[in-house]
C-alpha cells in the first residue's frame, strides 16, 4: 500500500479501535508525524497513565512497551515489531544481576529503565538518563549498584559522593556511533554551534559537549537557548522532533552512524497491522509487574529539579 493510503488507514483503524499513537523521538520520522504524542520513554509512559484510550500502540522498543503496561495494568499496550528490543537492556540477565548483588549486599541496585520487566523487579530504583544523579542521591546507601549502562553510570559518578559499582553495558549507537573524532569534525564544520550530546555517549565524548542531557532534557535545552546551531550526539530520529519544535533553528548529526537499528524497525506498514490484528500485545507477569512497579514508582517521588 502506498503511504497516503497507508496514513489514511491507521487513522480509521485508531478511531475504530479507540486506540493512541505514541512514538519515540528516536523513530523515523513517518512515525512520528502520524503519532498522537512524541516524547522520552518515560514521558510517554506518563502519557499512557492518563490517556483515556484503552489501546495504546507505543512506537518504540520493548522495554518502553514494558514499562507503560506495567504503570498502566489495565491498558492493552501493542509494540507493532515483536523484535524490537534494546542492545544495552540485553546486556545483562536476571541471574548475573543476582551474583552481583550477591557480591555486594550492602548496596543498592538502580537499574537505568533501559532494562528488562525482570531486572526493574529485582532492582531497589529505577532511573532514566534525565534524574540518575537526582535517584542515586536519593538513596542512604553509600554504594550503588548501577545497571546496565556504564557511561551512564560514569557520568553520575562525577557528580556525586556515593560509590557507584559500574555494570560492562553500553549502547552500541551512543557509545560506539558517536566518537571525539565525529564531534572534532562537527565542530569544524559547524563552529558557532553548540554541542548536546546523551550521557550514553563515552565519556571523552561527554567532555567535549557544552551540555549532556536525556532526550527530553536536550529537546529543553535547545527550546531554552539562544544560540541558532546544535550538533546532537544521540539516536539521528530526534533531529526531526527538534527541527519540528525549532523551526527557526538548525540541527546538525553529531555522527551520521548514531543510528539505532530497533528504533527503525517500525514502520507504518506495521503500524496499520498493529491495528488491525491488535498485534503484539506486550503483558508483564503480574509477579513481575508489582516488582517493577515499585522500583518504577520509588523513582516517580524523586524531585528533580
Ligand atoms: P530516553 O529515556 O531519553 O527516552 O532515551 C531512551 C534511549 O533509548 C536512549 O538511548
Ligand atoms: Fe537501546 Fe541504544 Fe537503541 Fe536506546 S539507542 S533503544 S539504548 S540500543
């Protein structure tokens, strides 16, 4: 089906089916234009909690899918690719987070949403990118456990005083997609602008950017600034939400590889099809669940400035 045909479907499905669109700012940028709400994994999950639609079709990856079922029990969330997970959230399992907690029973675990449904469960807090130092000087446990990202984990570990036990995880488009070179280079060709990088990226990247922040806090900082230019170290999907919000601003890739093959799984085909057959419906075990839950809802009450 061509693409009008296409949009025009998903539109009538939505209203038959009572159903909301919500994209990830790492989407392409079809999927985003036709979605009800873009934001951050946990922006989008906030939006889930209050819709009134039943059925929420999260354009994202699992763990995003994951995390807006178990705040919202009684929606039907549908992740229109089953396939589409997470790199980082895949590198660690339930039974190597238990040797590790095993190791250091005097700490607590935060665990970066990032993660599976079975980790957030085992997990004292949870965290996003935009409120980790916030979470972890939150806790009165001097050592922290903190899962999976390592430079995420780096990153909060230069602004606290607690003692942060790093997780090997990493995300392959941040850590491996963006390098110091990319950023000399933007640099070079951009000069006037100001460089926003995720704090995913290594740390020789982080120190070379004028601000490090989550998507969201990114989105903010570029809304808030004066300056015309932005080079962006993240997932390339978000160029298209900052461009739509800025119009009046330039973007420019900090790296032309920072792309997250998950992300760009869904497409409108499958979006239609998500509709359509009410595929593929992502449930939490309720044992699970109330777990993460918990985790999840310890780190809503943390104020964040
Ligand atoms: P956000 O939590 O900012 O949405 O980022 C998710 C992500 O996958 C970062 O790589
Ligand atoms: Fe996971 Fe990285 Fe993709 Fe984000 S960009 S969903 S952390 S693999």
């Amino acid at each position: 089906m061509e693409k009008t045909s296409l949009i025009k479907r998903i539109t009538s499905l939505k209203k038959e089916r009572k159903a909301i669109i919500l994209a990830h700012v790492y989407q392409r940028d079809e999927i985003q234009k036709i979605a009800d709400f873009t934001g951050d994994s946990l922006g989008l999950s906030k939006i889930a909690a209050t819709t009134t639609s039943k059925v929420i079709v999260f354009c994202g990856v699992r763990f995003m899918a994951e995390t807006a079922s178990i705040l919202n029990p009684d929606k039907i969330v549908l992740l229109p690719e089953k396939r589409a997970g997470c790199a980082l959230a895949d590198t660690i399992t339930l039974e190597r987070l238990k040797e590790e907690k095993r190791e250091y029973p005097d700490a607590a675990v935060v665990s970066y949403v990032n993660s599976s449904a079975s980790i957030k469960a085992e997990s004292d807090i949870c965290c996003t990118s935009a409120n980790a130092v916030e979470v972890v000087n939150s806790l009165k446990e001097k050592k922290v456990l903190f899962v999976p990202d390592k430079n995420l984990g780096r990153f909060v570990a230069s602004k606290t005083d607690k003692e942060i036990i790093l997780w090997d995880g990493f995300c392959y488009v941040h850590h491996y997609g963006i390098k110091p070179e990319h950023i000399e280079l933007a640099k070079k060709n951009h000069p006037l602008a100001k460089v926003m990088v995720h704090p995913e990226c290594q740390p020789e990247v982080t120190k070379m950017a004028d601000y490090v922040g989550s998507t969201a806090q990114m989105a903010r900082y570029a809304f808030k600034e004066s300056s015309k230019e932005f080079i962006v170290g993240t997932e390339n999907g978000i160029i298209y939400n900052l461009k739509t919000h800025n119009p009046d601003k330039m973007f420019y890739p900090a790296s032309e590889e920072a792309i997250c093959k998950d992300m760009k799984m869904i497409t409108l085909e499958k979006v239609a099809l998500a509709l359509e057959n009410m595929q593929y419906e992502v449930k939490v075990p309720e044992e699970i669940a109330v777990r993460a839950k918990k985790a999840l809802d310890k780190m809503l009450e943390v104020k964040v400035k």
